[in-house]
C-alpha cells in the first residue's frame, strides 16, 4: 500500500516546506521534492494545500457511561468523525468506578475501544485512594503504555479525587514516569453552589454556569500546581476554560515549573450566552464543565495558546442526545454534561486562529498535534512529519469551507455547538496508518482499523 501526496506545503511545529510525502503499509518513508513511487501507487495532488501531521485529540469520552447514562458516541463512530475532520488519534479516559480496580476498568475500556477506526490510547482515571491503586499504576505503565494519570477535582459524591488521593498519585504518578494530569474544579464548592442555587428555585441550564465561576476552577487549577511543585512533579491541566487558571500557570511557569495547559475548541469560540437562550435544549446542549465563559476569558485562551501557556487543544468530546440532557429537566445538576466537537476542533482552531493571523501554520501544527505527541511520549511517531513517523496526514485546502451542522455531521447526538459556523480551512483528505480514509466528504472508516498506541514512560532515576 504505497500513498504519495504530491506537490503541498508540508507544515511541521518548527517549518514549513514545499514536497511530496511518500507513505508506504503505515509509515511515512520519504519527504522530499518530486519524489519517485511505484506505478500503482496512489496519488494525492495538494498543490496549493497544506499537507499537516494528523490531528490528536488529547480529550474524548467515547462511549462514556456517565451521570447515569452513555455517551452517544462509541468508539467507532467517535473515532470515525474525528477522521473526517482530520484528527487520526484521540486521547480517551479509563474512568474506575471509587473502589473498582483500575486494572479491570482499563481492560473494560481497552475492550470497548477495539472497534476504533483511528488510533486511540488512555488516560487512566484515579478516583480513589489504596495499595491496589498504587501497585496497579505501576502495573498499567510498565505493561500496558499508560503514562498519564486523570484526576478528577469536581463530581463530588462521583469520580471526585480527595487531596488525599491528589497527593498519593502525583507521587505515584513521578515515581513511574508518568504525567499526572487534572479537571480542575473545586468540588465542594460546585456541590454547595449547586444545592443553594436550586433551594432557590433555579433548575434550569441558565443555573449551570452559576454553579461553575471562574474562581471554582482557578482554585483547584492553583492547589493542583501547589501540590506539582511541593513534590516536584509535572501537571498538565485539562480543558483550561478561564483567564484565572491560565493566570495560575504563567505564574507557575515563569517560576520554572513544569505545568501544561490544554484548551478546548468549544472554549476558544463559545460564549456563555448559551445559557441564556429561552430554547431549554439549546441550553442544555451546551452544559459541560467547565462551562463556556465570557469573552474575554476567549481572548485570554489564544493569548495562552499563541504565548506557549497553553500547549493542546481538544474536544472533551463527550456527546448527548437531547433526550439525554433532557433528564436533568427540572434539575440541572442532572443535566449529563458534554459536548461534541471531534471532527470540528481542527477547522474550528484553524479558521478562528490561522484565519485571524493569531497562529501561523505552524503553531497550528503545535497546538493540534506536535504538542501533544511531545507531552504524552508519541512523538516522533506522532506529530510530526518526518521519515519513520506514522503515515498520519491531513490534507488540508486553507480556501475551502463548510458550514458545521448537526444535520450533516459524522458524529452521533444529533446536536452541534458550533451550529451555523462557516469555517474557512478543512481537510480534504486524511490519512490514517497509510489508508486513505476521509476524501472530499466521503468517509471509509473501517471499524476495528484504529489501533492501541502504547506510551512509555518517561525516563526516570528510578529502574
Ligand atoms: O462536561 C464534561 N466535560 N464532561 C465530560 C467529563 C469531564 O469533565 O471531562
Ligand atoms: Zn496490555
Ligand atoms: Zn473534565
Ligand atoms: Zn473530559
């Protein structure tokens, strides 16, 4: 199966280069100009596109169970949107139930994502504290590829990790080589906010983000880089929604500290004005945490995102019917949280960011794939291309447009939030371990085609 992409502008994190990219099974074996391939091999003219390293998605939740409910999106179809909107990897999350052995729940999860049509690797949830998640840490990074531990700060009564468990995994986390990352919400606080907002009779979507200010998750963004750098680890932050958190990590970085910073798509276009909207479904399409903040928190995400303070973007890809949101009716704190976005992140931050000379190609490149690879240990193999590398591409036709719409999306939920959107940059072609599987709107996912990519740890003293 040999590809060749003739003729684009190749864009990598550190330049961009006119040449064709040979692919051959699934790795890229030849970059260059007016390179030779087989007679049979298929050609992809890019002339006047970019041809750009695959999307990764560090942040999905396929085929979630969650607030009494699944996702709407499995690993098939999720993966399989992504792909049509030029992202060949995502970065999903192991949730163990507190007390369920995270060895269980990694296998549960590893069995789920077997239907993947693009690569896929974990995140591993710990949401409770004992030996047996101590030792099944050290069991998950040196047999299973895992280096990034999750934890979650808010869902209290749920997945909430105490401080406790905060502090015994970061520990645990350094000791393996592993990257402890957070949601950071402080939990109680929602829980409080929450229960005093619905005494008061106001149980709608519009109640969400009351419940969510700013300082609930510049707290919990400011006590998880506190307890980083007391025991001298790294922390990369998840869906950094607000000026406040990403105030607390330019501090902490301009103090050395190693701390990462993800943002997501919906947050860098999204207003708060959502909630607001009379049309109770609309509302409740929107709710996820943390929610979509005031515009000038926006502005704030692509200063972080252009200044090197923020290094991922994302989805959080974790989609509902309006049947599902419908549950939290008469109670918003029912409501599932989540959104979409999977197949739209990469025009969304191409359009808003490249189209508005915030970012150049190659910061794009940066901050939808090269970033990632770097900080979850797949790189080179991912985000960059180069020979050796993955024959993940996109191809991408900066003066193409779409308008997003629920009505024609690949992704299941029937809702949109970046609805009505007319974007300016989209892939027409995508790649994936060498197979042509999205061309000018006709996708050929094949389910089962994705695979488990393992990360190793990060080198330690330890042996
Ligand atoms: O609202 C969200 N983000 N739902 C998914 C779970 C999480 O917090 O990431
Ligand atoms: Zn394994
Ligand atoms: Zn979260
Ligand atoms: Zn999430």
């Amino acid at each position: 199966m040999t590809t060749i992409i003739r003729g684009g502008t190749i864009v990598n994190a550190d330049r961009a280069f006119r040449g064709d990219v040979l692919c051959f099974g699934d790795k890229i074996v030849a970059v260059g100009e007016q390179l030779d391939a087989p007679a049979n091999a298929t050609v992809i003219d890019a002339g006047g596109q970019y041809v750009m390293p695959g999307g990764i998605d560090t942040h999905t939740h396929m085929q979630l169970p969650f607030m009494g409910t699944v996702t709407a999106d499995d690993f098939f179809t999720g993966t399989a949107a992504g792909l049509a909107g030029g992202t060949t990897t995502i970065m999903d999350f192991v949730i163990p139930d507190p007390k369920q052995s995270l060895l269980e729940a990694y296998r549960t999860w590893r069995g789920w994502a077997r239907k993947s049509a693009g690569d896929y690797t974990f995140h591993v949830a710990v949401t409770w504290w004992d030996e047996s998640v101590h030792a099944d840490m050290g069991t998950l990074v040196r047999e299973h590829g895992v280096n990034s531990f999750k934890h979650f700060m808010a869902y209290k009564n749920a997945i909430m990790a105490d401080d406790e468990t905060l502090v015994k995994s970061f520990r645990r986390a350094l000791e393996l080589g592993a990257i402890p990352t957070v949601h950071a919400e402080n939990g109680e606080l929602v829980y409080q906010l929450q229960q005093e907002l619905l005494q008061k009779g106001i149980t709608g979507a519009r109640a969400h983000p009351l419940s969510r200010p700013p300082e609930v998750e510049a707290e919990a963004a400011n006590r998880a880089i506190a307890i980083a750098k007391v025991l001298g680890t790294p922390v990369y932050i998840v869906h950094v929604s607000c000026a406040e958190s990403l105030e607390a990590i330019t501090r902490a970085r301009a103090k050395g500290q190693r701390v990462y910073g993800e943002a997501l798509a919906g947050h860098l276009v999204i207003d708060d004005s959502v909630y607001a909207s009379e049309d109770e479904d609309f509302a409740r399409g929107h709710v996820m945490s943390p929610p979509f903040r005031g515009k000038h928190h926006q502005a704030a995400l692509w200063q972080g995102l252009r200044g090197g303070n923020l290094h991922t973007t994302a989805t959080d890809h974790c989609t509902f019917c309006a049947e599902q949101k419908a549950a939290g009716a008469d109670n918003f704190t029912r409501i599932p949280n989540g959104c979409g976005g999977v197949e739209e992140r990469m025009a969304i931050v191409w359009d808003a960011g490249v189209n508005s000379g915030t970012l150049t190609p190659s910061e794009f490149v940066r901050v939808t794939s090269t970033n990632a690879a770097q900080i979850f240990n797949m790189y080179p193999r991912k985000g960059v291309i180069e020979v050796g590398a993955d024959a993940d591409l996109v191809v991408w036709d900066p003066n193409g447009t779409r308008t997003i719409s629920a009505k024609t999306q690949f992704a299941k939920g029937g809702f949109n939030v970046f609805e009505g959107r007319t974007v300016r940059g989209i892939p027409t072609h995508t790649i994936a371990a060498g197979k042509l599987v999205f061309e000018r709107g006709d996708l050929r996912a094949e389910e089962g085609a994705g695979r488990h990519i393992d990360r190793p740890a990060f080198t330690t003293t330890q042996a």
